[in-house]
C-alpha cells in the first residue's frame, strides 16, 4: 500500500469513529516502512548511525533492501542484530585481514613462504599453455564469508521473509546484466554476492548464477521495496561520488570511476521513484574512499546527523515506547558465538586433488572447536582458490560443511618479483624474478618447478618434487642448478676487480615436510664451480674446476610477517660437504646457520638475528668464501665488501611505524639496526677481528613490496646511503 493508500484507510477510520458511528473501529493498520540501504564501500558503513536514531526516534522498520555495503548493514539488522552490535563488530574488524585470502603467514605453504625469502611477493597467476589464466578477483572472500557469518549469527539460511525483519539483497547477473533479488539461501552468502565489485571480489555462484554486486544495476533498490508492499520508504544513499581529474592517473583510479558512472546513473532512476510522503538521508562523507574500510566506523557519526536532521519528515513513523519496546523485542535476536557439533569435509567437487590426499592431509574429522585449523591446513597446500563454508542444522546438531574450491586458473601457476638496491655511489643492483610452479603431473602430486632470475645473479633451476604419501609429506627432489654471479674483490677495503662466479650442479635430495612450518632436506650433487674476471686488473685468473659433495638443508619459518615481523622466529641452516668422490676435485666444509626471533606490536617492534658461518677448519677457494657487507649486513660497507672462511653476526633491529598513506602504502615505519660482526682472516688482513655497524632508515610496506631509504655507518669511518626496492 502506498501513502496515499494508507492515509485514506487513515481518515476512513476516522469518520467511523465520528458521533453517531454504531462502533468503535480497530485503529488504522501502521503503514508497512521499509529501509532502503545503497551500496558505496567503505561509505556504507555510516548507514549504522541512520539506524541508531531510527531506535532513538521509535520508527519500527518492516522490510529491508539493500545492496552492496546496505546488504551488509541491512542484512546484520534484519537478522537480529542491534545497531550497537554491528558497531563493534564493523569498527572492531581487522579489514587488512578480511580483504585478504592468504592465512595467517604461519599456516602458509613452504613453497609460498620459500618464494617469499628470495623476494617474489607478486600475485599468483595460472598457465594455459602460452595463455595466461588471472584469478577472478583481487579478494576471493576466504576471510570475509566467515565475518558475514559471524554478523547475522545465529541465522544461517532460511527464507528471507522469515528473519526478524523482512529482507532482500540485490545483486547483479554477471552474464545477463540483469538485476537479481536474493530472497532466500544462504544469508551471508546473498550478503556476500551483494557487494562483490567485479575485478576486486570474486563473483560468487547462487542457485547456478554467477553474481556480482548489485550496485551495477540498483544501487538503491526502492522499486523492489515497493513490490515488497511498502507504503513509506526510507532512502539512505551515501553515494559514489566521481573521482577528480588529479585522481584519474591510475588503472585502479579509471575503474573507480567507470563503477562510479555506473552506479550513480541508476541512483538517479531510482530517486525520481521517491514520492512525497518518503524520505532521503543523504549523509555528508566528505573525502571517505569507497575503499577505507579502516576508517569507515568513523564516519557512523555522519549518519547519525544525517537521520536527526530528517527528524520533523519521521516523526510521523515513529511509535508510542512501549508499541516500539514490543517490535524491538520482536527484531532482536540472542547473539551467539558460531557453534559447531560436527564439521565435515565435502570432496566431491574435486577435479584434480585426489580426495584422499584431503582426508590423509587432515588426518581425520575436523575438530569442531577449531575448524580454522582445518581450513588453513587445506589452503597452505596452495591448490585451493578458497574454503567454502556451509552451516546446516538438523536433528544432531549444527554441521559445518567444508567445500575446498580448486583454483579455477591452475593447475599451472607463475609468480614474479623483482629486488633494486642501490647505495648513492655509483654501486647498484637489479634482479628479477620468476617462479613456475606445475602441479598434479601424476595422481601422486607430482610437481615441476622452475627458477629464472635475470641481473645481478644470472640462474635456472629445474627440480621435480615426487611425495611418497597421500599427504605429500615426504619426497625425492632430483634438481639441477645453473647460476652466474657478478661479484667485487675487496683487498685492504678497495675494490680490485669484477668477476663472475659461475655454477653448474645436479643432484637428488630426500626430504621431510613437518606441516607448514618447514621441512628438511638432505642429498648428493655434482657440477662444476668456478669465475671468470669480468672488470679490472686481472688479479686473480679465471679458475674451473669440479665439485661433488653432500649436503643438509633446513629451514623453519614460523615469522607472522617477513618484511615486518611482529612475533614469531625463523630458523635455517645449510651444511655442505665437499669432497673428492664423483670426479669431484675440491675438499672443503662449508656450515651456515641464521636465526631470527620477533617481537613487539603492530606500533613497534624489535628482530633479533644471529648468524654463523664457518668453514670448520677447512680451505675454501676465495670465490666460496662468505661475504658480508651491505645494508643491515654491515651497514656502511659496501655488498660483499668481507669475504672469510668465518662470520659470526648478530643484528638488532627497532621499527615504530610512524604514518599510513593509503591501500598503495599502507605502512610507514622509522628504524635503527645495531650490528657487530666477529670475522676470520681475510686475504690481506684486512678487517678481521671485530666490527661494528649500524643505520637509520625509513621503511614502508608498499604494494610494490618492502621499501627502504637509510644511511649506515661502520667501523673505519665507513659510510653509505641506500635505496631498495626489496628485501636487505
């Protein structure tokens, strides 16, 4: 019924109430008011506050539509949800976790960690032959689904009109460009297909459609209110306003405002449905992005103001106390943390990972109490896109319904990555990155994987990885191994001369994984090693010779972050044993061990790293040697300034992140590192015994990966600037 329905049922039953009416009628029906929430990101949080002053007023709602960030709100509310709850819950999110699919960096596989080490941090994208497969979504939506859940907890599927409120979320068909009204299913999953701006979350499949956000069609759904039989109508539009000409100089900017154009042209259609007895709250956000969902509870205030100044045109919705404590009563639902009597893990839609490799990998039936474990142990295997959840009551309890989801752009991946250091003198390096990785060649998780990195070191490594169990734990690693480095000899701290050290290795190693955390690996190789000069006075003469030795690997990375730990530690270390079997012409020892060990806060932070390097009493050609020098490697020294048959380091480092930009740079950080270093004979005796160092830096985590400018200083009035892009 719409207002002026209701307004002449209104005065029908006031002249049946008039002198001489035979009885007294039932008192008019209360028009049916519906909330019709807009989309716009991190803008929609605001609708929280019109909420608050619509309890503060006593306007009862009877329907919701909302679409895109008003689903969310919309959907919280309407499932039972006070304004105050999703208040916590929204400012109190973690959204940097949310809006992003990896786990926690511990439960991450140790091939993503490995990678991460030698500076390929870029985004994964899939191989198709010569053709390049991209993921279908910055965010899939692993972390957020579950946050949905949690919002409109304890409901989790049912027809919408059966939810404390009446409820409808509008999402768009992403083949047909048609508008769809979710009306019943899964509840965060409706919330979900809502708000996926297609590019930035993956589309999500309903009832066999493939659904986008709603915002691209009906941004503010005040047609569907209407076929839901509203006869008042509360608009909220927090809009998208257009991007300037100044922000226009980016991919990411041009998109923005494509959506905006979109978006804000179907608001215009949808507003001229408004009639004169409905009302629009336009809240003012100011210079809020669609994307800064860390600040968007700040701006609930800006809603709340909103809603107070369209106080005189609700009042007439507003209801006695007591009517309006009966429909709270009504809306509210008891607030309880997810509970789960059994979880399950559904395979069957599994086209490459055998299930049995699932069912080995997780050693049984998830515990109840933490099926987070059971999500991380699947996703750190890197064949899953993300973990779908399904909640299902029944008459034993609620059943929690793990679907792990193949990555639709596998099984073939590639990452890349790049490191830039230069140090203000004339000395600079580049290196790029590349890492292919095939996976399931055999039923038995055979993988194929490539190294290619170009500039300052020159390599390819090739090596198949064969496990022995279902769980991929154990395996044999046959490899190969060609690099070629461009080094500089120091002699009494002056550069002599350039040369290249070149190497050429095959080998087969056995290996142990334990879980996530690291593995151990242990084999025989054989090659050839050896320099050839390159610039300068040719001091020492190009050498070749063959090498054959044993050799134990380990490594256990447990840090929560790499470039900016917090807490947790990392453990390696490297054993190697030439000697004379195999052709092999050198006999040497050669023991590396590092440890690392975080602490601190999100604010500040201290690392702690140690590490040690021997020969064990052998003889190792100068080119084999270890070296240091360089940025918090010796600050103050140049890269590879110290070589020795022994170095003995201990670093401290302190970051306190200072600013945030924005999503490009996210985090600032000031620091200083203190370094000291117990080193062995070098050739001319220079440098040995004792040495300290250290440095002043800025840092920042940007989307380019880690950054850094600093200047270090060191023993002998050694001084350098740097600039990396990438890690020390």
């Amino acid at each position: 019924m719409r207002p002026a329905g209701w307004l002449a049922a209104a005065a029908a039953a006031l002249l049946a109430a008039a002198p001489g009416a035979a009885a007294q009628p039932a008192p008019a029906p209360r028009p049916k008011v519906c909330l019709v929430l807009s989309g716009g990101g991190a803008r929609g949080i605001p609708h929280i506050g019109v909420l608050k002053v619509l309890e503060e007023l006593h306007v009862p709602v009877d329907c919701i539509v909302g679409t895109s960030a008003g689903a969310i709100i919309g959907g919280a509310y309407a499932s039972g949800a006070s304004p105050a709850e999703i208040e916590r819950m929204i400012g109190g999110a973690d959204w940097n976790h949310l809006l992003s699919d990896l786990p926690a960096r511990f439960n991450r596989s140790v091939y993503t960690k490995d990678v991460e080490r030698i500076g390929i941090g870029g985004a994964e994208i899939g191989l198709r032959g010569s053709q390049l497969a991209l993921p279908r979504g910055v965010v899939i939506g692993q972390h957020l689904q579950f946050f949905l859940q949690s919002l409109v907890a304890p409901i989790t599927s049912s027809p919408f009109d059966a939810l404390p409120i009446q409820y409808r979320a509008l999402a768009t068909d992403f083949e047909s460009g048609r508008l769809v009204v979710l009306d019943h299913g899964d509840l965060a999953a409706a919330i979900r297909a809502s708000m996926s701006v297609p590019g930035a979350f993956a589309p999500v499949e309903i009832d066999g459609s493939l659904l986008v956000d709603g915002g691209l069609v009906r941004n503010l759904g005040i047609d569907v209110a209407h076929e839901l039989g509203a006869d008042i109508v509360i608009a909220v539009n927090v809009g998208s306003p257009l991007l300037r000409r100044s922000e226009l100089v980016s991919l990411l900017g041009a998109a923005e405002q494509t959506l905006n154009i979109l978006t804000e042209q179907n608001v215009d259609v949808s507003l001229a449905a408004l009639g004169p007895e409905d009302v629009l709250i336009t809240p003012e956000l100011g210079a809020l992005s669609s994307s800064d969902f860390a600040h968007g509870a700040d701006y609930v205030p800006a809603g709340e103001l909103a809603a107070r100044r369209s106080a005189r045109a609700l009042a007439p919705l507003a209801v006695s106390a007591e009517e309006f404590a009966r429909w709270r009563e009504r809306q509210r639902r008891a607030r309880v943390p997810a509970h789960y009597d059994h979880v399950v893990v559904d395979t069957s839609g599994l086209a490459r990972v055998p299930p049995d490799s699932v069912r080995r990998l997780l050693g049984g039936d998830p515990d109840p109490a933490n099926p987070e474990r059971a999500m991380a142990t699947l996703l750190g295997t890197d064949d899953f896109e993300f973990i779908q959840g399904e909640v299902h009551p029944g008459p034993d309890g609620t059943t929690l319904v793990l679907k792990p989801v193949e990555k639709p752009w596998g099984p073939d991946y590639l990452r890349a990555g790049a490191v830039l250091s230069a140090n203000f003198e004339g000395s600079s390096a580049f290196t790029l990155y590349a890492d292919q990785r095939r996976t399931w060649l055999t039923t038995g998780g055979l993988e194929w994987r490539n190294r290619l990195s170009v500039g300052q070191l020159d390599s390819l490594a090739s090596e198949l990885r064969l496990p022995f169990d279902a769980a991929r734990r154990v395996f044999i690693a046959p490899r190969l191994l060609a690099s070629e480095e461009l080094m500089d000899l120091y002699v009494a701290d002056e550069p002599l001369e350039s040369y290249r050290r070149r190497s050429f290795r095959v080998g087969t190693d056995l290996g142990i994984r334990f879980g996530n955390l690291g593995e151990i690996t242990a084999g025989v190789e054989g090659g050839a090693t050896g320099i050839a000069r390159t610039v300068g006075a040719h001091i020492v003469p190009d050498m070749r010779g063959r090498i054959s030795d044993l050799h134990l690997h380990f490594v256990f990375d447990g840090l929560d972050d790499l470039d900016f730990p917090r807490s947790g530690f990392l453990l390696s270390g490297t054993a190697e044993w030439a000697r004379h079997f195999a052709g092999g012409e050198a006999d040497y020892d050669r023991l590396t061990f590092d440890a690392q060990k975080a602490f601190g806060t999100e604010r500040s932070s201290f690392l702690l790293a140690a590490r040690y390097q021997s020969a064990l009493g052998t003889d190792l050609p100068f080119y084999e040697q270890f070296s240091a020098g360089g940025f918090q490697n010796l600050s103050g020294l140049r890269p590879d300034q110290i070589l020795s048959d022994r170095i003995a380091f201990l670093r401290l480092v302190y970051r306190r992140r200072i600013a945030s930009f924005s999503a490009l740079l996210p985090s600032v950080y000031a620091g200083l590192s203190l370094e000291g270093a117990s080193i062995g004979p070098q050739a001319g005796g220079a440098r040995s015994g004792q040495t300290k160092a250290g440095s002043l830096f800025l840092s920042g985590d940007s989307a380019l990966g880690p950054l850094y400018l600093g200047v270090g200083l060191a023993d002998g009035g050694f001084a350098s600037m740097y600039f990396l892009v990438g890690r020390p």
